[in-house]
C-alpha cells in the first residue's frame, strides 16, 4: 500500500491512498487457527485488494499517522496508521479523529446524559468534556487500523 504525504502537524501526518500503487495479495482459501494449529491450505483462492478492502468511500477516506500513547488499549500505537473516513456518522463508541480548539486528537466519543465526552483508551489521559466554549469538529470516523505484528 503506498501512501502519498499530505501533511504534518504536531499531532499526526496525514495521507491519502494511491490506488495505482496498491498490488493484490494472494489470499489462501479457508482461515488460520489463531489457537489449536491445523494444517494450511496448500492453493491461493483468490487476490486481496487491500483498497477495495479498506476503503469504503474512496472520496472521504484518507490516512493518519498516530503519534502518542493516549489510544494503546484500543490496539492503536504509536505509529500506527489510521484509515479515517469522513463521510461516515459517528455513533456513541465509534473512534473519531477530533480537532479542538485547532488541535488534532483521536480518542472514542462517549455520549452520556447528553454530555460529549471523548475517551482515551490510557488510563494515564483524562477524558476531554466537549462544552460548546470548544471550537470541536469531528474530522471522521476511525474504521481501520494498520500496524506491524513484530
């Protein structure tokens, strides 16, 4: 998958998908026991193409790099690249990339009593309540996460 830089701030570099760059994978037919092994398929049933895979929306995804540890229980690290689509509506739970008061962040939304808070998954960050004084902005909603297994 390559990506192509959009941006850098403080919080996160931005990137958008180049489809002409993105190669099928093989992807083997039936799945991996991720407990008790058993024996691999020994034929490729079909290519996987990441994009159409990943990509939902082709006009409002684009990608963030994660920076800091405020989001490590909800499996995303540091460095990690972040597939965020802006056309999708954010739903109590949903993990959003957010700007307050121009400052980027991504953390869950928690609506309770009709107060907006969002949620680091780190018990080491505190919650941030929305109040209307923010300027806040929900840029779009998480809904992939691609990071190295090693």
């Amino acid at each position: 998958m390559k990506l192509k830089h959009l941006k850098h701030t403080e919080e996160f570099d931005f990137y958008s998908l180049d489809k002409s760059a993105l190669e099928k994978i093989p992807l083997f037919e039936g799945s991996v026991q991720a407990g008790f092994p058993s024996p691999a398929e020994d034929y490729i049933d079909m290519d996987l193409d990441l994009h159409d895979h990943l990509v939902q929306n082709p006009s409002s995804t684009f990608c963030v790099k994660a920076i800091g540890e405020s989001m490590k229980d909800a499996g995303i690290q540091s460095g990690d690249v972040m597939i965020v689509d802006r056309s999708l509506e954010p739903r109590n739970r949903s993990i959003v990339l957010a700007v307050i008061d121009g400052e980027f962040t991504v953390k869950r939304v928690n609506v309770n009593d009709k107060e907006l808070y969002l949620m680091p998954e780190n018990d080491s960050f505190n919650p941030i309540k929305i109040t209307e004084e923010m300027d806040f902005q929900i840029w779009g909603v998480v809904t992939y996460i691609i990071h190295k297994a090693v």
